[in-house]
C-alpha cells in the first residue's frame, strides 16, 4: 500500500487507508470466518461425539445446518464483493484457485 501511495501522487492518504483496513477485512475477517464456518459445519457430527465440542451450537441443534450453509454462503458473497471492489480481477482470479483448499482444510485435522 505504500509503494502505491508513492506511486500515485493522486492518492490521499485517508483512501490509502481506507483501501488498507478494508483488504485487512477481506484477507483476515471474512476469510477466517468462512473457514470457521465450514469446519463447523463439516465437523458437526464428530463434534456431537467429542465431550469438548458436543456443546457447540451446530451439534448441540441451536443452529441448524440449513443456516449455516446460507451463514456461509452470505459470507461467501461478501467476500467476493469484498474482492472485487478491492482487488484487480486478475488477482481475484489467482486468489480464486486457492478457494477449495479452505473446505479441504478441516477434513485434513481429522
């Protein structure tokens, strides 16, 4: 972010910071949330086995999986608006073919 300040004289410094705090919510907020959310929704039956995660609320049925799934897919959404507000279509795209490896992930831990 810096070096496109520099490089851009047109750039003020309050658009450079707003484009930066919201890639921070792209890259950290929404991404993390999403992987959270399908690892509890793919792990909710081995959670309702295991005394630590019984108690977690997909298991426990105070959320159902229909929910989770639309919780995940507006997620989803807003990431990929996020993106495309934020990022060049291209790097969404080389962005985009890391996707499948945030649902691979909680399968991986079992």
């Amino acid at each position: 972010m810096a070096m496109a300040y520099h490089a851009n004289a047109e750039l003020s410094i309050a658009r450079v910071a707003m484009r930066l705090a919201v890639f921070w919510a792209l890259c950290s907020g929404v991404k993390a949330f999403q992987v959270m959310t399908a690892d509890d929704i793919l792990d909710a039956d081995i959670d309702a086995k295991v005394t630590r995660t019984k108690n977690r609320a997909i298991p426990r049925g105070d959320i159902a999986l229909s929910r989770a799934w639309l919780f995940l897919a507006l997620q989803g959404a807003l990431g990929l608006c996020l993106a495309y507000t934020v990022l060049d279509p291209y790097t969404v795209r080389i962005a985009a073919t890391t996707w499948p490896l945030f649902l691979v992930y909680p399968t991986c831990k079992r």
